[in-house]
C-alpha cells in the first residue's frame, strides 16, 4: 500500500490523517523505512468484504479516512457499491472514448 512521510518524517497510511498523532505508523528517522507499525499499514479490510464484489480490487474496503469520519472506527468497512455502481458506467464509457479517439 501507498504511504505519506511527512515533512518531519512521520509515516501515515493516509494523507487524511497526516498529524493525527494516533494513526501515525512511525517516523523514517527514529523507526527507519523498514521498522514501523505495520498493523497501521496493513489493515486488509478487504477479507471483510464479500469476495464476490467486483470493485474489491479498486476499493479494498473503503477510505479509512472517511471509515473513521462516519463510523468512528478506522478499522471499519466504508462500502459506498452504490455510488460505484452508478458511476462505473460513466467511467468506463469516458475511458473508452478517450482510447479510441487516436
């Protein structure tokens, strides 16, 4: 997964959640790039999902920013199938044109 190091080298999952001390997962200086809290990194919230979902792979469980905005929980699943199933088509067609134009 992706991280963001920030200016005084604290490692975070997210940049939503750059400065808030408690989901920091270490600091590249103290820690170094290989020793820090993985727990943070690697969630995979993902097996909680229905393994049937095809956006699993583009959503993986969700934003754990927003998990964390509405149910208090970074941990938790933030399904939003609904919104990706209205607008994947759109996607898919925008795509598709942009390809075929050359």
């Amino acid at each position: 997964g992706d991280v963001v190091v920030d200016p005084i080298g604290d490692i975070y999952k997210c940049s939503a959640l750059v400065g808030r001390e408690k989901y920091k997962c270490g600091n590249i200086y103290e820690d170094g790039i290989t020793n820090f809290n993985k727990d943070m990194l690697n969630l995979d919230l993902w097996r909680k999902c229905s393994p049937d979902c095809c956006y699993l792979p583009i959503c993986q469980g969700g934003c754990r920013f927003q998990a964390l905005s509405e149910n208090g929980d970074i941990s938790a699943i933030n399904c939003h199938r609904e919104h990706y199933d209205m607008s994947m088509p759109t996607y898919i067609k925008q795509y598709y044109e942009i390809l075929t134009r050359s």
